[in-house]
C-alpha cells in the first residue's frame, strides 16, 4: 500500500528476528510532499516521514 493511502486504524507488522512488532497507524498528515505517520506499538508512539509514493506492508 502507498503512504499516501494509509488511513488511521491500519495495521502494519514487521518482523524482528524471532518476533513479529505490530504497529497501528494513529495519524498520518501531509507536510509538502512528505507525510508524517505516526504509529502506536506495545513500545509506544513513534512517528516516522516517508516520500508519498512509498510502499509499506499494511493490512485494513
């Protein structure tokens, strides 16, 4: 899925090692040509800046 169509409430996991961080997309915001997603995992918040058309693993 491309950043851009991300929306809140999206899932999103990654596997580190031998576990798997699962990450929910909380808000995602355009800044120029850039968005800022923020994400909540068992860790906490974290936001992160991608390029519109970048892709990421997401499930709806």
């Amino acid at each position: 899925m491309r950043i851009q169509e991300l929306r809140p409430g999206d899932r999103i996991t990654e596997q580190r090692h031998d576990h798997t961080v699962a990450f929910e997309v909380i808000a995602i915001c355009q800044v120029g040509r850039r968005f800022m997603v923020t994400f909540r995992s068992a860790l906490g918040l974290s936001s992160a800046h991608y390029q519109g058309d970048a892709y990421i693993a997401a499930a709806r």
